[in-house]
C-alpha cells in the first residue's frame, strides 16, 4: 500500500470518526432538549395544579371569613340590642354601616380603574 492510499483511509477514518461524534452530539442534543421539555411540562402541570389549589382555598378562606364576619355582626346586633336598642334599630343600623361601607369601597374600587387607561400608552400611540 502506497502511501497516498494510507492518507486515503486515514481521511475516510476521520471521516467516520467525525460522523459518529457528530451523531453522538446530535442524539445527546435531542436527549437533552426531550428531557427538558419533559421536565418543562411536569413543571407547567405542577404549576396549573397548585394555582387551582391555590384558588380553591382562597374560596374556603372567603367563606370562613365571612361567616366569621356574618357571626361578628350577629354579636353586634345581640350586644346593641343587650344594651337597650331594639332589635330592629341595631340591624338597621349595622345594616346602613355596611351599606355605606359598601358604597366607600365602591368608589375606592372606581377611582383605582383610572390607572387602567394606559393614558400614556395611548398618547404615545396617537389614539
């Protein structure tokens, strides 16, 4: 064997060698982006999970505290009406206190909605 032959094979060796790395590599990359976009999901399912949890016990936490209000407005009305009101006058005016209560939070709420405008934005985009 000459040696422009032994070159040859030498060349057509590393070229194999060079295929096999770049297969490896390539099968490594593909391992590794499958297992990350399995990892991603289990991550995404995790999440979805607890977010519903999360909002299933802010129900729970709702309803205890309000029955927690609703029993602390029975015993306002009981100690009003222990301390000489009438049943009917106590639960009016616990019940006008909530109203205006109600109506405060309301125009609180109302005024926040001002920050929902995005005036700047709309100015900058000349509408």
């Amino acid at each position: 064997m000459n040696q422009a032959e032994v070159h040859i094979r030498s060349a057509r060796d590393q070229e194999r060698e060079l295929t096999e790395v770049l297969s490896e590599w390539v099968s490594a990359i593909g391992l590794r982006l499958r297992g990350s976009l399995r990892l991603a999901m289990a991550e995404t399912k995790l999440a979805v999970t607890t977010f519903v949890l999360m909002i299933f016990l802010v129900v729970l936490s709702a309803g205890a505290l309000s029955l927690a209000w609703a029993l602390l407005l029975v015993a306002l009305v009981q100690v009003l009406s222990l301390a000489g009101m009438k049943l009917v006058v106590a639960i009016a005016i616990v019940g006008a206190a909530h109203l205006l209560l109600a109506w405060l939070l309301w125009r609180l709420a109302n005024s926040l909605g001002r920050h929902m405008e995005f005036r700047a934005t709309r100015r900058m985009l000349g509408s």
